[in-house]
C-alpha cells in the first residue's frame, strides 16, 4: 500500500480489531471540491470483518472503528463510511 494515510488506517484497525477481513478505499478523488477537501482530510470507505463486532449493535460496532483512529479524525481523516460485520454475517 503506496499511500501511508491508507497504511495507517489500516495497522490501527488491524491492532485494534484483528479483523479477518478489511479493505479500505480511498474516495478524497470523488470528494474534490468539498469543505472536508479543502481541510486536507480525506474520504474513506472501510469494510471490516471482525470477531469484535459479534453481539455488537451497529453504533456500538461504529465506536469500535472510530475510537481506533480517532486521532486522525478532523485532521488526516474527514470522512469514514464503515460497513462492520460479525464473521456471522458474512
């Protein structure tokens, strides 16, 4: 993964959650002109697969992936679509 924003997402939900399955997209290019844009924040769309996530409600399932980048949220990372499965789920 050339991009290090994009490496970094995906090592801190890896170390967070241990997903069995993720894959991250970066959408900023689709988002050009927008507010978020101009702030140097991109837009990413995650889909994570994760054994954490079973039993979780979808907001509760949300907060998991939030609270593993929050740092970088309103500064490296504008917006995040997540799509959160239970490996049940699947």
């Amino acid at each position: 993964m050339s991009d290090p924003r994009l490496a970094k997402i995906r090592e801190r939900l890896e170390a967070a959650l241990g997903p069995a399955d993720i894959t991250i997209e970066d959408e900023s290019a689709m988002h050009a002109g927008h507010a978020g844009a101009a702030s140097g924040g991109g837009h990413y769309r995650v889909r994570i697969v994760s054994d954490k996530f079973q039993g979780h409600k979808l907001v509760t399932r949300h907060r998991l992936v939030y609270d593993s980048v929050h740092d970088m949220m309103h500064k490296e990372i504008h917006a995040l679509a997540i799509t959160a499965l239970a490996p049940s789920e699947v």
